[in-house]
C-alpha cells in the first residue's frame, strides 16, 4: 500500500503535468510572486515606474513586457529583448547585459528612448536595486525552471 507522502507526490506530479500541458506555466516559472523582499522592491519599482502610465501593463502592454507585480517576472526573465534580441531582456545573474538595464541607464546601443518615458527617472539606488535582483537570478532561476 502506497504511504501518504507518496499518494501526495503523484497527485502534485500529475497536477503539474496537466497545467505545463495546458499551458499554464510560463517558460520562466517562479514558486511565488515577490516571495524575495529584494524581488518585491523590484516589483513596486515596476508598478510605481513602468505600469501606473499603462505602458507595460494592460491587454496589450507595450513590447508585449507586462511589468505587473503578478506578471512581470514571466514577462522578462531569460527571453529575448524585442527592440534588440542578441540582447535577453533579463540576463540572469549578469544585469550588465541586461538589456532592461542598459534601456533604463540609457546606454549606448538601446533603441529608443530610456526609460521610463515618463515621470521620473529611476535613482541610481532603484537602479542598483534592479542590478542586485539581476545579479541574484542566477541560482535561484535554475530551480524556477
């Protein structure tokens, strides 16, 4: 006779299944939103700068980024940048080539405006924000996947 644990391991396998076959679970799947308080800092950085103006959230959110709390991490993660795709929107564990990074530093080599568009720029502390996130990815997204 099978124990709990294993009756529950099957339920959870076979569950997973059904929803990666449904499609339910993005290619950069995470555990749970904001759980990192450096990731939920990212995220109130994103609503605060990148969505209140409805740029990157909505049913049709600008270079198909959808930057909401709830969103934005399957919507950036390891894919690649639309305006430059050598370039991954997020390269985990290197913000250096980021291209998030870059668009929001106003690098050379961005197409476009910096971002964001509107209201006011980020500080080099939000910036470093998003750069130490980035930087942290690397271990952490392996699991995610």
């Amino acid at each position: 006779m099978m124990k709990k644990n294993q009756v529950l391991l099957i339920l959870r396998s076979g569950i997973f299944a059904a929803l990666l076959l449904a499609g339910s679970i993005p290619s950069f799947a995470r555990q749970a939103p904001n759980a990192d308080p450096l990731e939920a800092s990212v995220a109130e950085l994103f609503q605060r700068s990148c969505t209140a103006a409805g740029c990157h959230s909505g049913p049709v959110p600008q270079m198909n980024m959808d930057l909401t709390s709830d969103k934005f991490y399957a919507s950036i993660g390891d894919e690649a940048s639309t305006e430059v795709p050598t370039l991954k929107r997020i390269d985990p564990g290197s913000p250096e080539t980021s291209y998030l990074v870059k668009k929001i530093k106003g690098e050379e080599g961005i197409i476009g405006l910096p971002m964001p568009m509107t209201g006011d720029r980020l500080t080099d502390q939000e910036i470093a924000t998003i750069e130490s996130w980035i930087s942290g990815l690397g271990e952490v997204d392996a699991m995610r996947k």
